[in-house]
C-alpha cells in the first residue's frame, strides 16, 4: 500500500511541476529522434497527462488494495485502468483549451475604411484627434488631414502613419 501511495504523491508533485516545465517531455521526446517525432505525441507525454496517469495508478491500486482483499496484481490493474481514464481526460481536456482562440487583435489597418468624428479640429499643417470605433470600443486618435477638418465633422481613415495616429479624409456626401 505504500508504494500506491508514493505513486498517488509523486503523481500530485510532478502535476505541480507541470506547471512550471510544461513542454518538457514533448521536447525531449521529439528532438531525440531527431525530430521525426514532433507533433506525433501531440500532448500524449505532457507532464499533466502523465502525472494525472501516476496519481491515479497510486491512488487507485491504495484504495483497490486497501479496501478489497484482491491483492496487489488486482490493484495495479485497477489503477492502471484509472490511470488511463484520468491521462485521457487531461489530455481532451487540454486539446480543448488550446483549440479555444480569441478573436484577432486589433491592428492599425483594420482602421482603414472606418468613419469617425473630430473632437479636436485638424489643421493643414498639423494633428487633430478623431474618434474612432476599433473592436467595438471608442478610441481617439491623433489624425492629420490635407485639408483642415472643423471640430464635429465626420471623417474616413485613409491610412495610418504609427500606433496612435492616422490619416483622414471628411466624408463627402
């Protein structure tokens, strides 16, 4: 019962490890053979997947040993088949948690096209602000126009010059 129970807390300090070294085995794997292996495992040797696979066969073959009088090899086939249900579930568990991706961030170009309003008049020969929507959100930014543009009037970004500013035009209707 013992050795069971060494395997249950070796299983929990290596899933606490995972936490730090994640990645680690699939990286050892997949360079010794020269990397024919890469993405072959796709997560079946990450630390989680194995320590949840360790924690169950020591957990389960104790409490198969402790609470039945079958024996240890009744045990360790007890736990091993704990020890595969658990490694499975980790392992969909976390292909499902790197499949969910946000959305795109936003970049500078995805302001091109968008309309907005001048809060701060533009000159000729100098940097007004608009607002803009990006991302559903409201936004100012610096703009600068051939033309100068009056406080209120609504406008077309025809191009960005840096993260903060962009180039307009007024809407012509």
């Amino acid at each position: 019962m013992t050795i069971f129970l060494g395997l249950g807390i070796a299983g929990i300090v290596l899933l606490t490890l995972s936490l730090i070294f994640d990645g680690i085995l699939e990286g050892l794997f997949g360079d010794a053979f020269g990397g024919m292996l890469n993405g072959f495992f796709d997560g079946l040797l990450s630390l989680p997947v194995v320590a949840g696979f360790v924690s169950m066969l020591g957990f389960g073959g104790a409490i198969v040993l402790g609470t039945t009088g079958l024996g240890a090899p009744a045990a360790v086939a007890a736990g091993a088949a704990a020890g595969f249900v658990a490694a499975w579930l980790t392992w969909k568990f976390s292909k499902t948690l790197m499949r969910d991706q946000t959305t795109a961030t936003p970049r500078g170009e995805d302001l091109v096209g968008t309309s907005g309003s001048v809060v701060t008049p533009i000159p000729a020969d100098g940097y007004g602000e608009v607002l803009l929507r990006l991302a559903g959100q409201t936004v100012k930014y610096s703009a600068k126009s051939a033309a100068p543009v009056a406080r209120g009037t609504e406008i077309w970004v025809e191009g960005t010059l840096s993260s903060t500013s962009v180039t307009v035009r007024p809407v012509e209707r």
